[in-house]
C-alpha cells in the first residue's frame, strides 16, 4: 500500500536527500548544460524547466523535490536505456520518465513554475 508523498522519510531517503543538496551546484550546473545543448530538439524543455523550479521552490514537498530530481538526473546522465544521438527516438526514455513523475507530482508544479519555465525558455 503506497503511502503517498506525506510519508515520513526512512533513512535512506534523507541521504539521498543530504546527498543531493551536497552536490547541488553540480547537479544544477550539469542539468542547465545539457538542456542548453538539447533544448532546440526536444519537445519536453518547458516541461523539464518547470519540474526544476519546482525543485527549486522552498514550499516544495522534500518527496516531491527527490522524486522530480530522480527524473532530471536520469535526463543529465549521460547512459540511457535508448542513447540520445539517436535521431527521434533518442529523448523518449527520458521523455517518458519526465512525463511519469510529472503526472506523479503535477499538483505540486505550480502555474508560477510554469511561468518561469516559459520565461527561461527565452534563454536558451
């Protein structure tokens, strides 16, 4: 029975967690470098954005924030189930692994992370 996403955390969710605040900068740097690189190319970029300021965002639920960067980090590393040179197949596990937790999470993607998403659109 799932407990959904206001369950306590165990432990290996809070290093996870610790984890991933460490390596922040890192992981925040690699994401936006490799959305730049691909962004032209692939139909999900604001999608991909918003699900980043979402992370980004104080009010964001601890579960919700580690299970949308699951999917970002699944995006930025570089192995894949199907390999990202490949031409129009290349983006769709990680389409369909952004579009999964999106769904999993979309009522905690506020219409203001959207707005930001089509903002830095512009940018890129």
């Amino acid at each position: 029975m799932s407990e959904g996403f206001s369950a306590s955390f165990s432990r290996e969710e809070m290093e996870a967690i610790r984890k991933s605040l460490r390596d922040e900068a890192r992981f925040g740097a690699d994401f936006m470098a490799r959305l730049k690189r691909v962004a032209k190319r692939i139909p999900f970029t604001e999608d991909l954005l918003a699900a980043w300021f979402c992370t980004r965002d104080p009010q964001t639920p601890r579960r919700v924030k580690l299970t949308l960067l699951a999917a970002l980090g699944y995006f930025v590393l570089p192995l894949d189930a199907i390999p990202d040179f490949m031409p129009l197949i290349g983006f769709t596990d990680d389409a369909a692994v952004i579009a999964t937790t999106i769904a999993a999470v979309a009522g905690s993607i506020k219409p203001e992370h959207r707005e930001r998403a089509k903002t830095a659109m512009a940018d890129l």
